[in-house]
C-alpha cells in the first residue's frame, strides 16, 4: 500500500490564484480530512469527509472547498489564494473518525502565497 | 476532548529508553489516549493508542495509571531517528466529533548519541 499520498509537495502561488492540492489513500478509508499547519497554531482541521459524498466543514474553512466523489480521493481546492493561506497541508484517513481507529497522515504540501 | 500537559522537551542517550510523561487529569471514561509524532517536514505518525489497559506494539509500549490521568509512552531502545515532536492526545469516541486530532505543543525529544 501506498498509504496517504500527497501532490504536489511545494507550491508557490499569487495572491488570487487558485489550485487544487490533490490527496489519495488506498487503504479504503472512509474518513478522509485536511490540516493545515502554522508554527505556534499547531495542526487546525479545515474539512473533514466520512464517505464518498459527504463532507462537512472543521474549525478553518473560509476560502477552502472540498468533494468526495471516490473513497480514494479528496481534493483540497483554494479559491483566491491569500498570503494568509501559506502553510503546510497535511491529508489524513482512517476507517472511520471514530477513536478507535488510528489515522494516517501523507507527507504534507508546502504553499507559499505571494 | 481532555486537555493534555507534556514537559516541552526532553533528552535522551541512543539506545536507552525514552520515557515521555503526559498528564491528562480530566479525561472522561470514554476517551482514548493516542500517541503520535512528527519528525522535522515530515506528516504526524500514528505510535499507539489505549483506552485503560496498557499497550504494545513494535514501536512502542503505552502505560496508563490505573486512575487514567497520566500516561507514559516508552521507547525502549531510542535511535538518533526517534528525534521528533511527540504527541499525547484524548479522543472522545462516540460518533457526534468531528474526528478531529487536537494536537498540542508537544514534547520535543532529543536523541543524543
């Protein structure tokens, strides 16, 4: 298994820009969510998928969107990049958002917004 | 979710065991303590996770008082790749959460050779 893979690793972006940061799993998770990560702020959840068509919004999810069209993917899509937005995002899964699943998390992606 | 109090960091020679405190006085019957740790860049690593009994698996073993309010995590042979920031979080475990990993300030152990 590949586990939780994340693309692309770095990116830069304008102010304004968007993109869609691309995060898959082939463990047949049915709970998928995205991080992002700040020095000092830790790790914030921004969105979070329990199954292929349903997802719902975490504690930061102002200028982020989200699908769940497969049980693999879950794509993190930035509207209008800001400066504010630059960060490391980090993918997670696990069976399910239960606590009595672990979760696995991918490799991150660096953005920079200028 | 109960909140968690490790020591900011700690040091350890190459080879011994890394014993990392975490108190977590208020926690609730039905919330679990999970371990994880992050190495520099790279994503937070699943250890171990327990709910009262203690715990062990190939990369760690995880004690819990019998009263539940602290925890310790073992690693009992520390390589100079063990360096990392570790973890101690409590999950509630009943379906209304979010699934949500609070992740605090952590312990940030130092492997020395």
């Amino acid at each position: 298994n590949a586990g939780v893979t994340q693309t692309p690793k770095f990116q830069v972006l304008k102010t304004g820009q968007s993109m869609t940061l691309q995060c898959a799993q082939d463990m047949n998770h049915e709970y998928m969510s995205w991080y992002r990560q700040d020095p000092g702020m830790g790790l914030r959840l921004i969105h979070y998928s329990v199954g292929a068509g349903i997802t719902d919004q975490g504690e930061v999810p102002n200028g982020y969107n989200v699908s769940r069209s497969t049980t693999e993917d879950f794509p993190l899509r930035l509207l209008s990049a800001a400066p504010s937005q630059t960060s490391v995002y980090f993918c997670a899964s696990s069976y399910s958002k239960s606590s009595y699943n672990e979760q696995f998390f991918g490799p991150g992606t660096r953005l920079t917004v200028l | 979710d109960a909140k968690t109090t490790q020591p900011t960091s700690m040091d350890c020679a190459e080879g011994r065991a890394a014993n990392l405190p975490c108190n977590h006085s208020t926690i609730s019957g039905n919330e679990y303590v999970y371990w994880y740790r992050q190495i520099h860049s790279q994503g937070p690593q699943y250890i171990i996770h327990g709910l009262k009994n203690n715990e062990t698996n190939e990369m760690a073993s995880l004690i819990i008082t019998e009263d539940r309010k602290s925890s310790t995590l073992i690693l009992p042979h520390a390589t100079l790749r063990d360096t990392a920031v570790y973890y101690c979080i409590v999950r509630v475990s009943f379906s209304g959460n979010t699934g949500k990993l609070i992740f605090g300030q952590g312990t940030t152990l130092q492997v020395k050779p």
